[in-house]
C-alpha cells in the first residue's frame, strides 16, 4: 500500500524555530502531499524553500486551514490560543509549540522517548502540546531514572540559549558583543539588561511566587509528561550569552538508592541519550557539541555526597531542534504513523 501523505502547514515559518521545522521536516523525509507556509502579514511575499521548491508565505487567517491534515505551530502563545480551534475546527491537528495549551488537561503534552502513547489523547480538542525547550532535555533524561528508582525531588538550574527568544535576541547578542568588543554604546531591546558578558537570571515574566513563568513550565510540564504529581521539583532558569544550546545542572533524589554507576549504565541505553562523560579526559556535554544535531547529551554523573540517593547530572540539548522543532516534527510523525 503506498504511504498516505498529508497536508501539512507550518504557522510562524519565517521564525528561528518555525525555519528549523520546515528542514526537520525535510530531514525526517515526512510524507507531505503539500505544504503552507504561514505567517503575519509583514511576511507575505516572501519566499521560502522546501524540498527544492519555492514556496511563497501567506498571511495567517482563520481559514488557512481548510483541507489541512497537521499545522505545526510556533508563532507566540497569542497566534496558538486564537488559531489553533479554527485547525482543529477544520480537522486540522495542530502541534503547537508555544505555552499556550500545554496545561490544559485535554491536550496531551508529549515527548516521544518518553510518552508517545499520550498522542491519542489529541482526539478531545485536536491539539497536541510541544513542552517548553528546558523540560524536553530535562525528561528526556530523568525518565529513565523515574521508572527505574522513582524521583523524588529533581533540582534543575538553567543556562539558556538565547536563540530561545528567537531571531531578534540573536541579533541582540550579536549587536551588543559588536558593540562591546568596539567600545562603543550599546542597546538593550530584547532583554531588560545587557545580555552580552552577562548572565541574566530571569526568563518569561515573574509571578507571584517569585519564580518565573518559565521556572513553572518546568515544575508543572516535568510532573505532567511524567505522570506524577509527587515529585517535587524546583528550578531557577537563567539566560546566557550562548547562540543555540540549552545546558542544565540537575540534581535529583530517588527514591530507591541508585549509584551514578547505575545511572550511567541505564542512560547509556536509553532512547534519545548520548552519554559524554569521561571527565579524565575533558569529556561532557558543551553546547557546540549539542547545536545542529538531535541528541540529548549527558555528562558529569556523579554521586551527590550531601544527601542519600542523590544523583548529579549536567545535560545539554539543542534547544531549537529537540528543545522545539524536531521534538514537534517527531510527534508529528507519531501521529501521522499511528493515528491519522
Ligand atoms: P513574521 O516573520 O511575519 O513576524 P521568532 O520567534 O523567531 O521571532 O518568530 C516568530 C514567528 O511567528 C514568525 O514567523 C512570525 O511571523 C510569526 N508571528 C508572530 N506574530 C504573528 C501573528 N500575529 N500572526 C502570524 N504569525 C505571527
């Protein structure tokens, strides 16, 4: 039987990550009968590549999607939470990579090494939610660990490219480090302080609880893709001066003793992982070792001598490909294998 193939449209395609899924697509070889692209009115006009074509990008309307089978979306929370019911209106799946419906507890929020099985959870509103790019590298990595001991306190802080925050912050860094490097007067648009030779502990806004929204998205996404509300998990997410790749410094506790020995032997085989940690000789993960490919990496595994059961890790992921693109492309492709 010939493989089924599908219309697919791609919403903010002229973004950082919007431009990584149209080559994820083309990298995974998915079977697309015809493509969109979509985006704001300022982009019309422009044009596009896929597969060889030239393709012109359209303006976003509530009826871009009639005769669409999957929209991939990654235009900002606002263009999900107006769009996405007019896709699903249409029959249209939409896996949206922005915060907007991952909470809602009719959407399933997926990463396909850890909960592919959630994808048919898509049938109640016709929206399958991409986590935010911190906890995708973060779960890939300790879901192993909680069906093999059981977490019970995870300890993450963040050093987060800012590629996440999209082109304009890339040309921030740039413009500034320029600047800098010239000693001549720079400007802070993105970032409500110098970002260049800086670390900047602040992402997303701050809530009443003084953490930051983008610190919830990792307390509540990990619990919800892993499927248990117990494990307690705090985080501070912080902003570096790094181009693409997302590091994180993770301490957890188990629940039943493991040794880092044991981790390292389990993660070493688990889907989605590479293991980089030979210390003796400068091995763990940096992030030019994560940009541009789809691994998460994993490094420094050590026993945490300050408490029992306690476990140190260092994890690294490209946070445009599996930290977005390719984590949306691969549910996606679960979806189109198993369920469209
Ligand atoms: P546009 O390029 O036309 O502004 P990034 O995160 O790299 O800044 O990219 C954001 C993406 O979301 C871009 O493709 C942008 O399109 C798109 N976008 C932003 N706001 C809207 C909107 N209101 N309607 C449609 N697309 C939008």
């Amino acid at each position: 039987m010939a493989e089924r193939k599908f219309n697919v449209a791609v919403v903010g395609a002229t973004g950082a990550v919007g431009n990584q899924m149209i080559r994820c697509l083309e990298e995974a070889d998915f079977p697309v009968k015809s493509i969109a692209f979509l985006a704001s009115a300022r982009s019309v006009g422009r044009k596009l590549r896929f597969k060889g074509d030239v393709v012109a990008v359209q303006e976003l309307k509530e009826d871009s999607f009639k005769g669409m089978d999957i929209a991939l979306f990654s235009a900002g929370g606002g263009t999900s939470e107006r769009f996405a019911p007019h896709a699903a209106k249409e029959g249209c799946v939409v896996v949206d990579n922005s915060s907007a419906w991952r909470m809602d507890p009719d959407v399933p929020l997926v990463v396909p090494e850890v909960n592919p099985g959630a994808v048919a959870g898509y049938t109640k509103k016709g929206i399958i939610a991409n986590p935010n790019c911190s906890t995708i590298q973060m779960v890939v990595a300790l879901n192993p660990i909680h069906r093999q001991w059981g977490l019970k306190r995870v300890v993450v802080s963040t050093y987060q490219a800012v590629s996440g925050t999209g082109k304009k912050a890339i040309d921030e860094l740039l413009d500034q480090s320029r600047a800098m490097l010239n000693f001549l007067d720079y400007e802070s648009r993105v970032y409500p302080h110098r970002i260049a030779f800086n670390c900047l502990p602040h992402i997303d806004v701050f809530l009443e609880n003084g953490y930051t929204k983008e610190e919830m998205k990792m307390v509540n996404e990990t619990r919800k893709i892993l499927e248990d509300d117990a494990i307690a998990v705090t985080a501070t997410t912080v902003r570096v001066p790094v181009f693409y790749g997302h590091s994180e410094s993770v301490n957890v506790e188990t629940r039943r003793p493991a040794s880092a020995r044991e981790v390292r032997a389990l993660l070493e085989e688990s889907p989605g992982i590479k293991v980089m940690d030979d210390p003796a000789n400068n091995v763990y993960p940096l992030a030019t070792d994560a940009a541009g490919q789809d691994l998460t990496l994993v490094g420094r595994i050590r026993d945490d001598a300050s408490v029992a059961n306690g476990i140190n890790l260092w994890i690294v992921a490209d946070n445009i490909r599996k930290g977005a693109a390719t984590n949306t492309v691969q549910i996606a492709r679960v979806l189109a294998d198993e369920y469209l």
